[in-house]
C-alpha cells in the first residue's frame, strides 16, 4: 500500500525520433489488483506532481473513498521527463524532447508489466487530463472509463502563451527563473476572488512607510517560488512544459475529429467555473467534439473560487462526480 | 493642434515625502480652451502609454469625434515618473518612489498653469483609470465628469500578483527582464478566445521537428516584447508598477467609502466583459460602490474578445458610451 517502487526499461523509442536507455519510471500503488487484472485506475498527475497520489489526491483515494483501493488497484507514476524518481532531465544531458504521448506509452508499458490487462478508468486533472485522453485517444480499448479534468485535448494558444513565459524567465534565469515561473504558474492557477479574499490588499506592516510596503499577496508568491525551488529541477519543469506546448491528440492521426473517434471509453469531462487557464468555456466544448463524435461523455463543472487548482482542493465535488461517474 | 509641449515646475512634493526639483511633465493639447477655461478633457494614459493621446485614443480624439475637438480642449500628459518627456527614473537616480496621487497632483498643476479652471471629464483606462477615479476623489469640485474604465479605486491582489512577478522579471533581468514583463502583460490584457482565434496551435514551419517547433503565439509574444524594450525604460516600468500597486482611494482619507463620499462629479465607469486583470465583476461592484454612497453613476460594459486591452480597441463602443455620457 503505497511505498515508491521502480519499473524499468533497457530501451524506450519516442515520438520525436530519438531512443533512451535505461529508463526508470517511480510508481506508486494502492490496493490490490483482481486475478483477471481489470481493476485498476491510472491516477496521471500534474506538472508539478508525483506518484504520491495517495497523498496529493488523499481526499479521493483511500479505503471507502471515490477511488476505493478495498475495490480498486490505484496506480500512479511520476511522468517520464519528471524529476521525482522518474528518468528526466536530471539523468541525463543533454534530455530528448519528450511528448504527452510518450509518457502514455511508458505508463502502459509499466502497467502491463504489473499484470493489468485494461484499466477500469484513467483520471487526471491538468497536465494528468493531456494524458488521460491521449490514453483513451492511443490505447481505446484498453481505457474503460476516462476523466479528464481542466486539460484539452491540444494545448490552447493561452496555455502556450503562458507555458512560454515561464520558460522563458527559466532560460534566463536558472533556478531564480524557475521561482518566477512557478509564482506565474500559482497566479494562473488560482482566481481574482480567492486572491481578494485571501490577500486583498494586506500587507505584513502597515505602517511601514509607502516604500516599503510588502503586500502579502507578494510575500505568499515568494514563499510558493522558493518552496518549489526545493523540490523541482529547472530542466524537467522545461521539458514538461513543452511535452505540455505540443499536446494535440490529433496529431499525426488526421486531425482531432479522427482522433476523437477513435475513443471507445465512456468519458467523465470535468471543468471548473473559475478556471483561467482552462477556461469552462472550453472544457464543454471539449465534451461537446467528443459527444459530436458519437461518444458516451457526461460534463460536470466544479464551482470554486479556487479557479485551476480546485481539482486538488475540492474534494468533495470532485468525490460527488467521479463517484457517480464510477458506479 | 498637438505637438509636444513641456511644463516645468521647480519643486515638487511627493507623497512618499520626498522633494523632486526641476520636474518636467510632457503634454499636449488638442482643440482650444475656451474663454471660461471649463471646456477641457484630461485624458490619462495607461502604463505603457505617453502624451500622444491623439494617436493611440485617434478613434475617439479629433474634430467631429467623441472627445470632439472641435467644442473641447483635450489634454494628456506622460506620467510622472514616465519616460517620454517627464520626469522619471531616467531623469535622476535614485528616482524616488511615487504614486498615483502624486501623478494626478503634478497633472493639476499643469492643467492651472494653462489656464483650465476646471475638467468638463477626465478619462482614462487601466493606469489612467486609476487617475481618473484618483482625480475625483482628490479634487471633487474641479471634476465636472469622471470616466474610469476597466480600473480600480484599490488595486486588487491579483494585479497586484501579476505586477509581482513582471518586477520581479526586470528586477532579475534589466531590458530582456522588461521584454518578459511585457510578455507577462501582454498575455494577461487579452482574452482565451482572441489568442484562439488569432494564433491557435500555427507554428512557423509545421512541418519542422517536434523539438523546433515554435508556436505562432510565442513569436508574437517575442516580438511584443522586443518592441518594447526598444521605447521604454526598465526602471520607469518598476516605478509605476510600484504606484499601480499602492493605489488606494481611501489612504489617508479613512477608507474607501469615506474617499467615495467625496466625489462631486458625474461618473460613468466602464468595464470590459472579456477583462482577466479587471474583472468585469469588480468593475460594476465599483460602481455599484459608488452609486451606495448617494453619487451621480452609470455603469456600462464593452463586449468584446480583446480582454483588457478593449477600451484602447473597441472604439465603436467606446464612442457609444463616452458620447451619451458627454451629451
């Protein structure tokens, strides 16, 4: 029950051209997994995750949770090009480009290797979502039930926008760019009212003269820049972000309709009202292109003043949808 | 009938309690005062604007238009602690700290000593926003009409957030900290949908390779920023960033509402219904705001896909509603 375990691989060909060796993939797993292998869910994370699901989603995931591990065989790996026990940036130099659809690849590579023969669902919300439908997109009959949450089905031009700028603070900067990136990530992630409520205009002393005045939304962005520093490398960050840039489902494949018809799992869209980066807007259009294409999905939206990141924080909408959407 | 003039004033307090000497304000002038000096329209630039209101505001400022030149005489004058033509960071350094406050007391001087005796409307966006709203409440009777559009009374936290990390960008980086800054900015004055529709996923040369394949929204946004650096000063940015930040109506005056009570003049306050910086939420809570504390208010809102950025844009709608407003 949880515990971080490693799969390996000798080779491991990618979509742009090039071969690694020597592969390493971190996982974790929760529950057990039934004689005939059909009852595992694939948690994907987010840029910033790791296989630690059972603690960054410990809301859903548990015993008599959404994802029950008494029913089902919870796993989670640390993407390829992460930097939390996976083969990244960090293991060799200089790192291939690698895409979403990569990591999909080396996900069904480790969950065949323990003995799943198809998954009872994929879910992940962010740069989790761009895989879990680039999984039921690559391997549809092997993908029962798929939930993306807040993610697309090719990046946005707005997401590009901002994936951009952080690289470029990163590039120029190291490991202070990779602080900046990341206070540019939480602004994104978040929304004006939970900022307002939170922060306003608070500052850590008021009385101080103008010029010196620190306002605690500052001080708060600062401490999640270093905090990160601490945990994540610069390169991998790069590297997930242009896997994340290049994101199309449709690629290679005739385009997003042929890729859409492609999918023969049932489909949970989840959206969040306040979302900046993946504006509802767009969320239902995605619902509504795969349900164009004759497909079972059913669209729900969070309501959160907590903009992107509800999905980590609303636990109990997020157990209300996936709940109903499992049973 | 423009060109650009230059007011001098030989000390000047500011509101941090520092002395500046020698200030210049750059300014120009459009239409002619009349006998009265009551026909005037002070038009305040945005953050990256100057005193050439005729060509950036050219949808709304000339003979026959909306600002009509023809009946008023319209002013618009480089911030202080600008850098085309005032005096600013690039004037003498240590450049002290200013604020909004400061920018509109120096732009009263200046309206004096031209011989307006008092504003028939001040108007402006954004930073001009903030002057506009900042020139009622400091100088209620001089204020006939008073047009803020997609501003603040207080800066909020989230721009306050985004202001953050863009000085935070110049800070680490001088002139290519600026472009980033400006990158940052770009992304946040327009809309999802316009970056949509205008850029998508076009890429230069898509059939180039994954790993060199640049998005037509990132050159975009490299261009904007390069444009830029080469007409702007990097510590002129920081300083009215800092004023934007530590705009406050109410400071020193017992709070917002009892600032708000001060207001003698019309107002029509604007939003945008597409502002990520400025919600159109805040905008008519503002409004809202003012109108609770017995004032003169309407409020109206700009539809359009360009975000922030609108009120420089739409000028079919702003014209709508400047024109009833002044009629």
């Amino acid at each position: 029950m949880g515990g971080c375990q490693t799969f390996r691989l000798d080779r491991f060909a990618l979509e742009g051209g090039e071969q690694l060796r020597d592969v390493k993939i971190a996982f974790e797993t929760y529950g057990e997994l039934n004689a005939r292998g059909d009852n595992a869910i694939l948690v994907c994370h987010a840029l910033t995750g790791d296989a630690q699901a059972g603690v960054w989603w410990g809301s859903l995931i548990g015993p008599g949770k959404t994802l029950d591990t008494d029913r089902y065989y919870v796993i989670c790996s640390n993407v390829l090009g992460g930097c939390a026990g996976s083969t990244g940036p960090r293991s060799c130099d200089p790192f291939p480009l690698i895409t979403i659809r990569d990591m999909v690849h080396a996900q069904r590579r480790l969950v065949e290797s323990i003995g799943v023969t198809s998954l009872h669902a994929v879910i992940g919300g962010s740069m989790g979502g761009l895989q879990a439908i680039e999984w039921a997109v690559t391997f549809p009959s092997f993908v029962k039930r798929c939930i993306p949450i807040a993610t697309s089905c090719q990046l946005s031009a707005l997401a590009i926008a901002y994936n951009h700028v952080m690289r470029t603070a990163i590039k120029s900067d190291g490991v202070s760019g990779l602080a900046l990136a990341r206070k540019i990530g939480m602004i994104t992630y978040r929304s004006f009212d939970l900022f307002q409520e939170r922060f306003g205009r608070a500052s850590k002393r008021p009385e101080a003269p103008l010029a010196e005045r620190v306002f605690q939304i500052e001080s708060y962005l600062e401490h999640m820049g270093q905090k990160l520093i601490g945990r994540f490398d610069a390169n991998s960050y790069l590297c997930l972000l242009k896997a994340m840039d290049l994101h199309d489902v449709g690629r290679d494949r005739g385009g997003i309709e042929a890729a859409l018809d492609r999918i023969e799992s049932d489909v949970l869209w989840i959206g969040i009202n306040t979302d900046h980066l993946y504006p509802a807007q767009e969320q239902r259009d995605w619902a509504n292109r795969i349900a164009e294409r004759g497909k079972r999905v059913i669209y729900r939206e969070i309501e959160s003043p907590f903009g992107h990141d509800a999905f980590l924080i609303e636990g109990e909408q997020m157990s209300r949808f996936v709940g109903e959407f499992l049973s």
